[in-house]
C-alpha cells in the first residue's frame, strides 16, 4: 500500500466532511438508545465522506458508525461527528475521525476539529502533524505530574455494571495524578495525548470509528498505544491505553487493579 497517497485520499474526504459540519445545523436528531442520539449532519457527513472513499478507492472497504459497512480486510472507518453530545450542545469538543485498517493494525488516521481549525494527521512511518506541524507525546516522567483523560462512562440499561471498573479506577487514580479529564470524545483525547496536553488517556471501549486514527496519530507521535491488560492496541482490543513512556508501569498497575 501507499500510505502517502492514500493518506491524501484521507484528508480530502475528511475536509469535504468538514464542508458538511459548515453547511448544516445538528439539525432532527435520531435516538440509538439510552442518551445516545446522532444528528442530521452524523449521517450527511458520513454520506459525503463514504461516498467519496467508495469512489477515490473501490478496493477498501468502508465502516461508519451511523450506517456500518465492512467489518473485515484492510478498510476505512468512519466516526462522522465524535462528541456527538458536545456537537449538539455546542461545546467546540468534537471531530470528524478517519481511520486505516490494514493487517489488523490501524496504520493511517485524519482527525479533524472544524469548530478548533486544528487537523491531526499521520500514517505509519511518515510521522504525526497538527495542521502541518510535526507533533510528540508527553515526556512526563512523574504520575503526581500526569494530567490523565478518562473515557466517558457508559450510558444504556446495563450501565451500572458496566462503569463499575470505571468508577473503580476513577477512585484509585484522583490520590495519585495531579489532575483527572474527561472530555466527551475519543478522537479528540486520542489527539491531545498524540500532542502531549495529556500525559496518558485510559479508555475502556474501542470501537473502531472512535479510535482507530487517534492510535494510528498517537503511535507517529512516540505515544505507547496498548490494550488494558499491556498487550499491543488492536482493533479488537477491550479498550485503550495510551501513554508516556515512564508512566506506563505504574498506570498498568492501577489499572491491573481494577476489577
């Protein structure tokens, strides 16, 4: 494969997402479940971006969040509006994310922030930037100094289940960092590790579209990108680690404390 190039392919279809975010309000929003919505521009913007992929590159599949799509082989894969939420409330927290799967490895990845004007990109071996600028991960070397993001918890009818580890490592990190973050969107907490405003980001999900062009940025950018049980990331993984070199042992050992 190409990276350089299909990086290019990448950016143009993510900028002509971005069109559409500057076209359109949130418009009629559509329930996905407990609290859980997506608005008219989720689906324009993952229409206009599909669309362009299918025809700049017949050969990969696609797999968006709003209308699914390949699930399988080297594909393209799509969160049209990440921080959805934020989207609709008008905080500024939310981005296009544009991710390369191939080999089972996220290899090239586009996140842009239209109401920030910042860009990240980065394919393997070819470096990460933020709108042209060459970026690096944290060098924090001590946890009473990290500034650590957490995923969102969990929303839907088994959620107090599900955030129990949630809540758990919440409660066993706030002693140990200087500060805790959470900020509604992975794409944009992926971004923000790649660049060093957060020394380490603890997610306990992994869908695709939220993440895959966040690891493949964090990796170019010198960012340790794992699993939560230490493991390499993977797209099947249960959730994501990314982290400052000298902060991974002791953050693993938090998080292997948690049930």
């Amino acid at each position: 494969m190409d990276l350089a190039e299909l990086l290019k392919v990448a950016e143009a279809a993510v900028a002509r997402g971005r069109a559409v975010t500057e076209s359109m309000a949130p418009g009629v929003l559509t329930s996905k479940g407990d609290r859980d919505m997506a608005s008219e521009v989720d689906f324009a913007v993952e229409r206009e971006v599909r669309a362009f992929l299918e025809r700049e590159t017949p050969d990969l599949g696609v797999l968006g969040e709003e209308e699914g799509g390949a699930t399988d082989g080297t594909r393209w894969v799509l969160d049209p509006v990440d921080g959805t939420v934020n989207f609709i409330h008008g905080v500024p927290l939310w981005a296009i994310s544009l991710g390369l799967i191939h080999e089972g490895r996220a290899v090239a990845g586009v996140i842009d922030h239209p109401a920030l004007d910042t860009t990240y990109v980065a394919a393997e071996g070819l470096g990460a930037t933020c709108n042209g600028t060459p970026i690096r991960g944290s060098e924090c070397t001590e946890l009473s100094d990290a500034l650590v993001a957490v995923g969102d918890y969990a929303v839907g009818p088994d959620a107090e289940r599900v955030n129990a580890d949630r809540v758990a490592l919440t409660q066993r990190l706030f002693p140990r960092v200087q500060r805790l973050r959470m900020i509604g969107t992975a794409a944009t907490a992926l971004t923000w590790t790649a660049n060093g405003y957060f020394d380490a980001l603890i997610m306990f999900s992994n869908k695709p579209w939220d993440t895959m062009a966040g690891v493949a940025i964090c990796r170019e950018a010198g960012v340790t990108v794992l699993d939560l049980d230490g493991t390499d990331h993977a797209p099947e993984s249960r959730g994501v680690f990314a982290v400052a070199g000298a902060l991974r042992e002791p953050l693993q050992e938090l998080l292997n404390s948690t049930p």
